[in-house]
C-alpha cells in the first residue's frame, strides 16, 4: 500500500487559505497512493480556539475531503476540531475512497503543558480501522509519548499505526527517537506526519517519516512543504513477527 504523507504548513486559524494549499499540493502529486495523510489540526494549526473553528463530523472539511477522497480514489486521514455533545475534541477522520466516513479517533492525551487538557476533552478509547486488509491504529501528537496506547494496538496485531501532529523543532529529535522506538516495540510500520511553518509560538520542521517493523527509516522530509510517498507491505510485517515472535512474550502488569 502507498502512503501519501502530506506535509505542509498551515495558514494560521484560516480553513479556507489552508485548503487551497492543499489543493495545490495534492495537484502537484505525480504518482498514485492509497491513503493520504494530513497533520494534527489540518487546516488551522494547533489552536487553542476551538470555539471558533470545531465542527460537527459531516461539516465543511468533512465535506472537502469527502468529495477529494471520492474524486482522487483513495482514501483520507484528515485532523480536526470536533464538536460533539457541547465537548471539543481533537480528532482524526478516516474517509475511504467511497467518500465515507469510516472511524474517528479523538485525542486520548491532551498535551497539558501547552494547556490543550483545558480546551479540548480527552478521548475515551483507541481507534483501529482498515483499508483493504490492512489493520492501522490510529493517534495523535502527544499521545507517541504513552507507549501503553501502543501496546493495545499490537496486542491486536495492527499493521501500520498512524500518529498526526504539531511538533516543535525544539523537539524534533524526541518525535523521530518515538516514532522509531513505536515500529521497534510494537513490529510494525509507523508513520509520523508533522507539520512546517510556525504558529505565533513555535517553528516546525516537519520529519514527517515512515518507520518498518525493524526500525528502519523508509522516507523521511525536513522542512519542506511536500507530499512524500512511501510504500508498506503487510507480508514484511508478518514475517517480522513470525522470525521474532517477541509479542507473544508480553506481560502487560
């Protein structure tokens, strides 16, 4: 399967400047994929307003990525602010290449030291979808650092898992050191897609990358605004587990 991780910086608090960026990124996509990643927060930045940009889960940029996953045929993780139950949640969507919503996950570890726990509600539960027979955990930002969340998706034999983000350049090496230590851990891909650009308070430079089951780094984009491609096979993930069957051997205590 092919993986589109789209890399870019958004326009801050500005949906509709940030979707023509998009636009023009997708346009300039010269080989096909099957799954499109956006970063954390898509098209507003990590925002600490989400009274002004949450959504419910069939608005606007639902619609957008509904009619682009359809157009483009493939499918879509996108980042957004969610309304539900008079509640903000950070969210990512799984819209398939039928244009449909397939799962949500809301952000299970708000990053509390930026104050994210004070504006937006904590997820409940871990989200595992497919595309085709590939099983894929999904997560957000901060949560990489709770290796627990990662564990109740292995135990569940997921192929891929997908963490979206905001990462700072402050902290860049942390984001590539987890990201690696996750496809270590767990023996699988691990797909990391971050952002560039800055916001009023942080610079970012991206990294987004892809992590197979061994540990090895298959793409990886400093800096620029890019969609870069990279291709998983679910065959390496299960020779991986069957020569180490290392997570048989879990006690989780």
């Amino acid at each position: 399967m092919k993986l589109g991780l789209l890399q870019f910086s958004p326009v801050w608090e500005d949906k509709i400047a940030s979707l023509e960026k998009v636009k023009e990124l997708v346009g300039h996509l010269d080989e096909p994929v099957e799954l499109l990643i956006l970063p954390e927060m898509s098209l507003t930045g990590f925002t600490m307003n989400p009274q002004n940009f949450a959504e419910g889960i069939g608005g606007k940029t639902f619609r957008f990525f509904s009619e682009l996953a359809l157009e483009k045929k493939i499918n879509v993780f996108v980042g957004i602010i969610e309304d539900s139950k008079n509640k903000f949640y950070n969210t990512l969507l799984h819209i398939d290449s039928r244009g449909k919503l397939v799962k949500l996950y809301r952000k299970i570890h708000p990053f509390s030291y930026s104050s994210e726990d004070k504006y937006y509600a904590a997820g409940a539960r871990p989200a595992i979808t497919k595309i085709k027979k590939f099983r894929i955990g999904l997560s957000i930002c901060y949560d990489l650092r709770f290796p627990e969340l990662y564990r109740r998706y292995a135990k569940k034999k997921v192929h891929l898992i997908v963490d979206i983000a905001n990462w700072p350049d402050t902290r860049i090496e942390h984001w590539r050191t987890l990201l690696k230590a996750r496809a270590i851990e767990n023996q699988c891909y691990v797909a990391g897609i971050n952002r560039v650009g800055d916001d009023p308070k942080l610079h970012y430079n991206g990294y987004s990358s892809v992590f197979d089951p061994m540990g090895n780094e298959l793409v990886s984009l400093p800096d620029e605004e890019k969609i870069v491609v990279a291709e998983i096979d679910k065959a390496v993930v299960n020779d991986v587990r069957n020569q180490f069957p290392f997570l048989d051997d879990i006690r989780l205590i």
